[in-house]
C-alpha cells in the first residue's frame, strides 16, 4: 500500500484545538499591566574604565580638566550652562520687584548658613569649579576651572577643600583615572550634606540613602536607583529644579512621579479619587528623615555664647541653637511647583514676625496645585533693624563672624560685597523655609491609609488646607470639570 | 491703622515670635498629649437639677441626670426605649425550668463573671441586686435595674430585708446576708454623661458604684470636667463653672454624639490613636468583647501595635478596616429612629415603592431619641431579640457579586453558604479566653483559665501572640437564611447544686469555703491535688482530673450544705463581627477551605479546653441561633475539642465533604477492572506464548469513517482529562500544585465540549440511523450475550476466532452493544444532568435544591466519574482483543482494520 499521509494527525491537532482554545479563553487570569514603569528609565550604558586612557602629570584641578576636554570637547561649555556652575535661575518678573530677579545662591540667602557672598572659601566646596574667589568672576568663565572630578571621580579618591581647589593631598591621577557615570556618591557629598552637615537641609536626602534600606527609599533601597535614573541628564543638563533657587519651574524642567509611573492607577477608586487633589508624595512618604536627623529649627541669636558646650544636634558656638528631628510627619500645602514669594536681598521683612525666605504657591481654589509635603525649616537669623531687612553676614574667613563672634563686624564686612546697605543696628527674626519632599519613597505597603489624614486623629488641618471640614465627611474640593 | 490697631498687631506679633520662640522646641520635641476639650459647638447651656428639680448649686445634692436632661429631651421615653439601661429588667421572670430569669446580663448567669443574681427564695444569696451592681460596676449605665425593682417599683421603696435579694447584701466576712437599704444608699439614673461627655470619668463612677455610693455615681462621673469636686466629705458643685443664672457656662458644656472611645469604655479595645502603638490586656474581662473574641477596633496597622505578634513583620493590614475608614461605632449600631439612618423602607410595601420620605423630623429626634440601638445576629447577647438584625449589615453597604466578580466563581452560591465575616474576619490577632474551669478556685477566688491565640502566660509582654482561626458554624439569620459564620467558643465548667427553687451554679463563696480555709489550701484539698507535694497547686495540679478529686471536693462543698453537687461543662459560642479586613488579606486561596478535612476552614477542629474535668463532656448552651451541628470530641490526652460537620448542615464543600463509601466503592470498581484485565491479558499472553504461531486470516476493512474517529477521540480526550480535573477538586489536598479555581474553570470548559460533542454524535448517529448499532437487539440478546461471555472466558485464550464478525455495519457484539448503550445512554447522561445541576446551584440553586442539593448530586457524580474510570480501563483493554493487539487502536486511527476474515459473504470495503 501506498504511504499516505497520516490524516489523523490533522484530526489529532483538530481535537486539541477543539479543547484547548476554549480552555485558554476561559482560564482565570490577571490582567497584565501595559504600563511598565521599568520601560521609563534609562539605559546604564557599560562605562569605559578610564584607568589606562588618562595619563600625564597632574598639578592642579585644571590639569586634569584640559586633560579631560581633549576627547570630551564640549563637556566644560555646557556644564558651564547648567546652575549647577551658574547657581543663579533665569530671570524672572516678580510682581514686588520693577526689576527682573535671579535666584540663586550666589545672589540670595537661605535660613541655613544665610549666603555664599564673602563666603566662597567655604561654600565653594560644592561648587562644579575651582579658584572662585570673591572678585575673580571674570576668571570663572574659564572652562578649564569646570571640576569635573567632583561629579565623575570615585568620591574615595576626591574632595574638594576651599574655593571649591581640590582637598589638600588628592592624587589628582588617581581620582581622574577613577571617572565614571555620577553615582549617588557624587551627589550626594553635596547634596545630602548641604547646610552644613549630614541630613541638615533637605529631610529626604541625607547619608542614609548612600546604603538605604527598601522601607526607607524603595527606588534607591530596593531597586538601587542612581539619581541620575530620575534626574536625567542630557549634555550635562540635570533635569529637576530646586523650588527655593527658583519662582516658577517649568514642569518639563522637572523630575516628577509620572515620568516613569504613567497612567497607572491604584486598585482603589476611592484613592483614584484623590489624585486630582493629593500628590503621590503625600501618602507615598510617610515620614521625613527616616534614619537620619534633619534640623527643622536654627535659632542663629544664641551663636556666640562663651563657655557653652557644643553639641552637633543642639548647639554650636559658631551657629547657635537647633533643633533636630527624625522620622516626623512633614508640614503638608497646598503646591503648584512654583513659589509664591522667594524672599530677594533687600525685601522687607514680614509684617507679622514671620519672614518667608520662600512660600510655596497653590490654595484649594487653584486646580493645578496638589496638598504637598514639606520640610518646614524655622529660623531666626539677622535683620537690619532700621533698614527692616534681611542681613547676610561673613561667616568664614580671617574677619568673618566664627572666628570672632562678632555680628557687627560680619555684617559691616559683607556691605559692599552683597551691596546692601548695614544701619549698625541688628537684630533677629523668625524666618520660614518650605522644602518640598519628594525622596525617601516607601514601598508601596507603607503609604498612608485613610486614618493618617482622616478622622479625629488625622495629620492634615483641614481648615488651614481651605477645607469646611474633614472631605471624608464634607467632601472633596470642587475641582473644574 | 489706628493706635489701638497698631498696638494690638505689634502685640499679636510679639506673642507671636515669643511664642515660637518657647514653642517651637517643645512643639517639634514632642506631640500635645491631649487633644484640648474643645466645648460642644450645638448644644445650648443649662442647668443642672438634682432629684427634686433644683439647681444643684443651690440644693448641693447630687446630679439627676432625668430631671438636668429631662429639661429638653424626654428622658422618660429614652430610658423606656434604651436596652443598655434595660439589661434584662422587664423580661425578669425567673423558671424552675433554667437559672436565668432574663435574657440580659441582670438575670442571665454568665460563667465567666460567675457571680449569680439570687432569684427571691434561693436559699443561699450570692448576688443581691445591690451587689449585682457594685460587681458589674462598668457595664451598667443605671436605669433599669439601678433604681427599679423586679416587679417595676422604685428600688427607694423597698423595706431593707436581709431575705429579699433586691434589699439586702451578702457580708463577705460572715457569709450572711444584711439588709440594704436603698434610701441611704440612693439608685442610679440612667447616665447620660458616660456617653455623651468628651471623657467622662468612668473610673471615679464606678469607684461610687462598687462602694455602694449609686446615688453618687452620676456625679461622680463629672469629676474632673472642673464641674463638681469630689472629697471625703462628698461632692461640691463648682460655683465658677455656672453662670449667675445657675447654667452652666458654655466651655462646660462638653455634651457630643457618643465616639469610640465612649462605646469602648465598656466594650471593649477601640485605640482611636494612630501614633501610640495598640497594647491589648490580653483576656482581660474589662474589655468584654475583647477577652472573649480577640476583637479589637483600631485604624492602626497590626504591625505598628506593640503586640508581640508572630510574623508580626508581614501584618500590614489594619486591625479593622472600617475603623481606618473612619467609620464610628454608631454609624452602625445607630439609634432606631435617627433620620439620618432610616433604613430605605421597613415593613411590607408595594413593590414600587424604593424610598419613604416620611421620616422623623431632626428636632424630634433630639427629644425623642429611641436609645435603642441598631443591632446584628450575636449568639451571646440575647436581649431584645426582637432587635436582631435591625442593623446595616455588610450586604447593606457592599455588593458582593460586585465585590467578587474578578476572581470568586459561583459568587452566590459562596454568599448563600458562608457569613462575610467567615472569610473577611479570618484571624484574630488578639488572644481571647478559650476555657474557664470554675470546678477549682485559686487562692485569689479566681477560675483555672485559658486564653487561646497567645502562648505562654497572656499577660505578659514575652508571650508570643500568634492569633487564632475562629470557629464556623451555622447561624440562623433573622431572616431565616442560614451561613457559616466565625465564633469564638468559650467552654466553662462549674459546680451545680440543687436549690430549691431548681439548680443553681455554686456560689463563689461556698467554692472558695471547700477549697480554701483561711486563704490557702486546705489540707486535704492540698494532699489529693498537689502531685509534686511541692506544698503549692501549680496550674497543672489545680483540676479535677480524678473520681478521687471530684469526690473530695463534692464531699466538702455537700458539708457546706449544698444538695447534689455536680460537675456540668457548657460552651458558649461568641459571635465575631468586628476586626474586619479587606480583600486583600481576606481569605482568597480556594484551598483554605476547598481541601481536606482537618486543614479546611469549615471542618478543622478548634480546641475548647485542655481537659475535661474527671471526663465531663461540655455542652452547647441552648437558646442561640447558632447550630453547632458537629461533635465535641475528648482526644487521648484528655483534651476537649470542637470537630464541626458540615455535612450536618447540608453543606458539601468541594475537596474537603466527601462520602466514604463512594469512594471506596468506586475505587473499588476501578482497581477491580484494572486487576481483572491484567489477569485477563496475562492469561492470554501465556496461552498465546503456548499456542503454535498460525496467523489467522485477516483482511482490511474501513471500519470507522473519518467523523467517528474524530467525536471518538474528542470524547476520550475531554473524559480523561474531566476524570483528571474532577479528581483533583474532589481531592484538592493530594494535588497541591494545581490551582483549584484554575481546575474548575477547565472542568467546566471540558463538559461544555463535551455535552457539545455528545450532542452532535448523538445527532450524527440518529441522522445516518447508525443510532441502531448501540440498541441490543432483543432476539436473541440472552443466548448472543452469553456466547461472547463465553468467548471471553474460553475461547479468547485458546486463540478461537471472534463468535461475531465485526463489520463497518455491525461493529458491535452483544456485550459491547449491553455496555455501551448502558454508558452512552445512562451514565453519560446521567453525569451530564448532574454536573449540569452542580454548575447550575449558582444561577438556579431551586432546581439543584429539587434533588437535594450539592450533598447529594455531588456525591452521585463522584460514583458516576468512577464507574466511568473502571469502563474506560475495561474499554482499553477490550481494544487490544482484536486481529492483533493494537489494531483496533489502529483503526480507530486510521478508520482501516484488519479483521478476522471470516468465510460468509459480506459487503466489501471501498
């Protein structure tokens, strides 16, 4: 016989398919997520290890930038574009002022160590350059002063010592022979020990989140998140802007939740429904400070106590009395990413004891701003008594304020630098400072439930927020449909 | 701005910066402790009145809450309509048939509080009224049995008699009842302050009321609002607190809608904190509901408490859902006649009707406040049955189709078995009491207890808390529908003696008169308990675990004088309603409860105690709606445990009810078949070897055509693999791997195809009229049959050819025509019906009801499925009887067989 092809396999296939199709169709199954926030972030290309490519004799700093501007030609020209060389904002137009402001610090003042200007020996240690010296800002546009060892070298190998000049006993080859993508070592060293210490300034960035725990930062702790995963950066250009070094932020200039978290909703309508109102700060973050103590009060008045122990979290001869607090909930506005008010050298002080060095813009009737949290750093620092305005004195340096404790002689001494006129008569005010809080996520378990906010015992003030009472019972702000 | 202006904001301004100066440290330092009372924002000032209706600040008497309240509200018709003030007085009506005289906590013994409530002419007093009180101190809120009698006259109007139990008091240090007398010691209005005052001072009261000072007690609980004062010489009344009118000042006025914290004072751990860690008093009768169910109401996630929790680190759940919603105790339990939660329509409407509109008016209600409240089905708490169920319950607010729709199959059938609670209250995470045994005392007059959910003694902060799975068993709703819902059993052993007004529990006092003489043991009790003559009863050696022990102890309390002592046991169910979680980390696995019987959720057995004292078996209090239709069962080592039988409730539960027999039987048939053709085929193969190989004559014929072949081997696919699945839900326990829900959707799918399948076969059949292969014919059926039987029992072996040819037109022989049309047109049908009914109880549980339901059908099925399983085997092996072994197969392949080539004429294949 003939050999045929074996029709019945076809029957075979047939009656599988005949129970196994229906079968699929009906199963039980969970519906897969189409937005994979994994999908959002960029790619970590192999770095190439630079040990064996940078050679050559280092002396300086800016040794080692030439060295690294042979191959990487435009690095120094649009680092040089960025605040992070600049640290001055845009122009903007303030309705209190005739005269487009910058912001920045080196122009303007915050209620932690007050301002740079006359200051630079110190404050430059966190500047991207070398050599700024008060008076040789011509010189700074050299693109060989670009450091760029403070953002790419292993931060084992490098520090930076005063006016922003390489630490005193850096192997300058060793460090330059170290570079690589910036980690949240680089920034850190700045960024987490900004305002004079580990922790003091922001709430949601201190040393802690160099080894972070998953319930204390589930993007760095858990999945071990580099800053720059968020914070991306294009030629140099960190995407993210600081609310107090600005007025308004462009959104496309800044870091948000929903760069990598797009359209994905929580199970729960009822959390859906606070979306239009409650940012995903606000119950994602718990807690500020989680590990580390940040400091929530400065009292600058008490400095300068003769026979005063010091103490790192309480008092300081040269800064006065704080106040330090851990694991707190944090002070929650209303917040449309942009300030209301940022406080310009020369402004009046508040009417009603309280200075704003900035205040965050959004109320309940403005349907761009979301209830936000926020560190609320509370200081009392100089004012100019008869001039009622804020004074910025020279702290460091060989006259400056902590090496003779001496508040007239600070001040005296930053007149003709910052161009503001001193009466000789001081004395001190309460000043806020609101610091949004967008680090130390917790996983997802730990986020906020209703009772956080809700109830007899909620967190929120419902009357300051703008509120009748409790929306769970008054329900939800009218928004705009 | 003018002068005053300026000076006022340069004023504000400096408190202000003073302000933050002091404040901000202490305030960043730490949170307030106390919330500030903040006075009541509604409620207008008035004057309190004593008893007579005049201002206390002139009389210096105590506060009447009926005359100060009575001012505006109707404080007559909220006494009369308020069960909390009520307690069981006006259904008082003591039996010889039973102890309890009432359906409340006046009148209805409670083993736990042990204490009774003397009936008139009970010959030994053990609770007087007077001292009924000062024992349940902190559950009575007066009214009621606090100032009326048992037949309804004010208690001041009783004679002091040390024979009346309503107007004496048992001394303790004699043992002899003394005459109370009521006058002096005052009665107790129903007190509105303990919950409607921002924080009352329930300690102060019940100090008054365990004192005996009940005309006091109201008073007391204003101490410390800066009110009234409280010294030795008695209470004084506040003259700054008033105003020249002798009302109150408006900052006094801290009258507020109970909270939580009000209803928790007598109920139980409600902790509103959300910062301060919830510690739980672990089977602490201060927290009633607490101690005896592990409830606990708190927003507060169970891993933020400072329990000592076992895998404390995995809990993040809150303890009760609805308490981190914000719910209030009285959104729930509200008020029966509050406006603002009428239920939608009461009573019988027409159908049209969705919504009444005729409601009481708000100022109405304020004066009128039905303090009865809104209630649910609890098994312990009796009174006012006819309250039941008046409350919103979790259908009310939740649909559970909706609800369950992405993942629950046969959402109604589940929803008509099984209470909410029973998956959504899973396990309780607080320890609660599992046994008390009054048969012996401690020295401190305590009982041996128990608390079950919490190893090593429950008090202290070292013991692991690991929580324990509450108890199902079937509730009878008011409404009459019947679910599984989660208990905790408390199981108590006790004393009984005969009164003469009917048995009665042993008094404390004659308990502690047997086993203690001036404090300690005495000495006779001590030598037959204390096993390690140690000197001292360790909780181990203190039960009755002997004829020996149980003997003494009887002797010594019948010296006392009590008839007939005797040991009874009885379990009491208490409902658990409260600590509810949300899906989640509700019970969602299928196998929680869908596997086998002594893992499943609604059959594993909860332990009632640790012994049975000298082997008396407990009892099932009567009287609740709760059927415990399982059996109490006592293990070897003397512990007592509660197995449920779900059966007995007509419930059969997938992979954990099953029918022994069946299984047995069906097996049975099934290994039998498979025992039977593997003897059969050895035999043939060793007579097969034995045989001179002569190959018979054969010739090829097409035997089935292509659409037979393709509904056959359809069919054998979807039967083996519905044997398969149907295996695995029948016993879920054996198959972990597979997923249940999983294998029951393919289940499904699988019948679905193959009641398709048969369908069209049967249709192909009738249509090509091939029908009449499968119908025996009956000429001649007997004497056919019996010559194939005989065939396969003789000349099968000796290689003899077929007795029936097998032709394309007449495949069949009589055996097979016998089996197949008994299969194909019996069973088959028979296990399509019932799965069909069983995947129907969901839409159309009626029609499954009309054959007795799942306990029923289910069971048939099983037998059916295996009887399939045995054929199958037999079938198989049928096939390899052919021209060779494998050539029937073959041509159920190929649709071409070889077949014995028999000599008559026939058709030929084309």
């Amino acid at each position: 016989m003939k050999k045929r092809f074996p029709f019945w396999i076809l029957g075979l296939v047939g009656i599988l398919l005949i129970v196994l199709v229906p079968i699929l169709y009906f199963m039980p199954r969970a519906a897969a997520s189409s937005n994979d926030p994994w999908s959002k972030l960029p790619e970590h290309p192999v770095h190439v290890d630079h040990k064996d490519i940078v050679k050559g004799d280092f002396k300086t700093g800016q040794d080692v930038t030439r060295a690294c501007l042979v191959c990487h030609k435009d690095a120094a020209e649009d680092l040089m574009m960025t605040t992070h060389w600049t640290w001055e904002s845009k122009p903007f137009d303030v309705p209190w002022r005739d005269q487009p402001v910058t912001i920045g610090k080196i122009n303007q003042i915050n209620n932690f160590c007050i301002g740079t200007q006359g200051n630079e020996n110190k404050c430059m240690s966190c500047h991207a350059g070398y050599g700024w010296e008060e008076g040789k800002k011509t010189e700074q546009a050299n693109p060989e002063n670009v450091d760029c060892l403070a953002c790419h070298a292993d931060t084992g190998l490098y520090g930076k010592g005063t006016y922003g000049n390489p630490a005193d006993g850096v192997d300058l080859l060793a460090a330059a022979q170290s570079v690589r993508a910036p980690t949240r070592e680089n920034c850190g060293k700045c960024h987490f020990d900004g305002g004079g210490g580990n922790g003091v300034k922001h709430g949601d960035l201190d040393e802690s989140l160099y080894f972070p725990d998953e319930n204390e930062d589930v993007h760095m702790g858990k999945l071990n998140f580099q800053c720059t995963d968020c914070h991306v950066t294009t030629n140099h250009q960190v995407l993210g802007r600081m609310i107090a070094d600005n007025y308004t932020i462009d959104p496309k200039e800044q870091v948000s939740c929903e760069q990598c978290h797009v359209n994905q909703k929580h199970e729960d309508e009822r959390i859906n429904s606070h979306l239009t109102s409650v940012a995903c700060q606000t119950c994602h973050i718990p807690a500020l400070a989680v590990q580390d103590p940040t400091k929530v009060y400065w009292d600058w008045s008490q400095a300068g106590q003769e026979g005063r122990e010091d103490d790192h979290f309480t008092y300081l001869k040269i800064k006065g009395e704080f106040v330090y607090d851990k694991n707190f909930a944090p002070t929650y506005l209303w917040f449309n990413g942009n300030n209301e008010y940022r406080y310009i050298l020369g402004d009046k002080i508040g009417a009603d004891g309280v200075t704003y060095i900035n205040k965050p813009a959004g109320s309940i009737g403005d349907p761009t701003a979301k209830i936000f949290p926020f560190k609320l750093h509370i200081a009392k620092q100089p004012y100019d008594v008869v001039n009622q305005y804020l004074l910025q004195p020279i702290t460091s340096g060989k006259d400056g304020f902590w090496t003779n404790f001496n508040w007239d002689q600070a001040f005296k001494l930053a007149a003709p630098i910052t161009g503001l006129n001193y009466s000789g008569q001081y004395g001190f005010t309460t000043t806020y400072m609101y610091w949004p809080t967008t680090h130390m996520v917790q996983p997802a378990t730990q986020a906020l439930q209703c009772d956080a906010c809700h109830g007899e015992n909620g967190r929120m003030d419902w009357k300051a927020l703008g509120y009748p009472g409790d929306p769970i019972e008054w329900g939800a702000r009218a928004t705009p449909k | 701005m003018n002068k005053r202006q300026l000076s006022f904001v340069l004023l504000l301004t400096g408190l202000l910066i003073l302000g933050l100066g002091f404040g901000i440290q202490s305030a960043l330092a730490k949170r307030s402790e106390t919330p500030i009372a903040a006075a009541s924002p509604i409620h207008p000032t008035f004057a309190l009145l004593d008893a007579n209706g005049e201002q206390v600040l002139k009389s210096g008497k105590n506060i009447s809450t009926m005359q100060t309240c009575g001012q505006c509200h109707d404080t007559a018709y909220i006494q009369q309509h308020a069960f909390h003030s009520d307690l069981g007085l006006s259904a008082y009506a003591p039996s010889d048939k039973t102890w309890d005289a009432s359906n409340g906590i006046f009148g209805q013994w409670d083993p736990l509080t042990y204490r009774y409530l003397s009936e008139k002419g009970d010959q030994r007093l053990d609770l007087s009224t007077a001292e009924w009180l000062m024992v349940n101190a902190n559950r009575v809120v007066g009214g009621g049995p606090a100032d009326t009698s048992r037949e309804g006259q004010a208690l001041t109007s009783l004679k002091s008699d040390a024979n009346n139990p309503e107007a004496s008091i048992l001394n303790a240090e004699t043992g002899q009842p003394e005459a109370w007398d009521w006058s002096q010691s005052g009665t107790m209005e129903m007190n509105c302050f303990v919950c409607h005052l921002q924080d009352p001072n329930n300690d102060q009261r019940v100090k008054a009321i365990q004192a005996g000072d009940f005309g006091g007690a109201n008073t007391a609980t204003l101490v410390g609002t800066g009110i009234v004062t409280h010294t030795s010489k008695g209470y004084f009344w506040n003259d700054a607190a008033f105003d020249e009118n002798g009302n109150l000042k408006d900052k006094y006025v801290l009258i507020q809608d109970p909270t939580n914290a009000n209803c928790a004072a007598c109920h139980g751990e409600v902790h509103p904190e959300t910062q301060e860690p919830l510690v739980v008093s672990a089977c602490d009768l201060n927290y009633p509901q607490t101690a005896t169910t592990g409830q606990v109401i708190a927003a507060q996630k169970i891993n933020a408490s400072g329990m000592n929790l076992a895998d404390k680190q995995t809990l993040n759940r809150s303890w009760d859902i609805h308490a981190e919603r914000q719910l209030k105790c009285t959104d729930c339990h509200f008020a029966l006649n509050n406006p603002a939660h009428a239920l939608e329509l009461q009573g019988n409407n027409p159908d049209h009707l969705v919504y009444d509109p005729r409601k009481l008016d708000i100022g109405e209600y304020i004066q009128r406040p039905d303090h009865n409240f809104a209630r649910g089905q609890s098994a312990q708490f009796n009174i006012d049955p006819e309250l039941k169920g008046t409350m919103r319950r979790c259908e009310s607010c939740h649909d559970a189709n909706k609800a369950h729709a992405d993942w629950l199959p046969y959402v109604d059938k589940h929803m008509a078995a099984v209470a909410c609670e029973s998956c959504h209250i899973s396990k309780m995470y607080a320890p609660a009491i599992q046994s008390y045994d009054w048969t012996v005392v401690t020295p401190s007059g305590q009982a041996a207890s128990v608390c079950r959910g919490v190893e090593g003694d429950p008090n202290s902060i070292n013991s692991l808390v690991t929580g324990f799975e509450p108890a199902l068993l079937n509730r009878t709703n008011v409404d009459g529908k019947q679910l599984l819902a989660p208990y905790n059993l408390i199981t108590t052993y006790f004393w009984v003696y005969d009164d003469p007004n009917g048995p009665r529990p042993v008094r404390l006092a004659d308990l502690e008169a047997a086993y203690l003489e001036n404090g300690v043991y005495a000495a006779d009790v001590l030598s037959a308990f204390d096993a390690d003559k140690s000197g001292a009863l360790d909780a181990s050696e203190l039960k009755i675990d002997s004829q020996a022990k149980q003997d003494l102890i009887a002797g010594r309390l019948a010296a006392l004088g009590l008839k007939n002592p005797r040991i009874e046991g009885q379990v009491q169910p208490y409902s658990i309603n409260h600590g509810v979680a949300r899906g989640d980390d509700a019970v969602n696995d299928c196998k929680s409860c869908h596997t086998n019987q002594q893992a499943s959720r609604v059959s594993q057995p909860i332990e009632l105690s640790a012994y049975a004292p000298n082997g008396v078996t407990p009892k099932f209090v009567g009287g609740t709606n709760v059927q415990a239709s399982g059996e109490i069962v006592i293990h070897e080592d003397g512990s007592v445990y509660y197995q449920p039988k779900p059966a007995n409730d007509k419930l059969y539960v997938f992979g954990s009810s099953r029918v022994n027999w069946i299984d047995w039987f069906g097996a049975l048939a099934f290994f039998g078949s498979l025992l039977g053709v593997l003897g059969h085929g050895t035999l043939r193969y060793v007579n097969f070897m034995r045989r001179p190989k002569a190959q018979a004559e054969t010739k090829a014929v097409y035997m089935y055509d292509s659409y037979r072949r393709f509904w056959h081997w359809l069919q054998t696919v979807v039967i083996v693999m519905l044997l398969f699945t149907g295996l695995i839900i029948h016993r879920p326990d054996i198959f972990g791997i597979f997923s249940f829900r999983g294998v029951v959707t393919i289940h499904n799918v699988l019948a679905a195809i193959l009641v398709v399948n048969a369908l069209l076969s049967v249709f192909y059949h009738l249509s090509t009229g091939r029908m009449q292969e499968y119908i025996p014919r009956p000429y001649g059926f007997f004497d056919d049959a019996i010559v194939q039987a005989k065939y396969y029992i003789g000349g099968i072996f000796k290689g003899e050819p077929h007795p029936f040819e097998k032709t394309p037109n007449s495949r069949m022989n009589p055996i097979q025509k016998f089996t197949y049309f008994g299969i194909l047109m019996v069973l088959l049908p028979l296990q399509i019906l019932t799965g069909a009914l069983m995947w129907g109880v969901q839409r159309w549980p009626a029609i499954a009801g009309w054959f007795g339901g799942l306990p029923v059908l289910a069971p048939f099925h099983s037998l059916v499925a295996w009887l399939f399983a045995a054929f199958i085997v037999v079938h198989v092996y049928m096939t390899t009887t052919g021209a060779t072994p494998l050539e029937a197969i073959r041509a159920m392949v190929t649709g071409w067989e070889e077949v014995e080539a028999h000599s008559h004429e026939e058709p030929s294949a084309s």
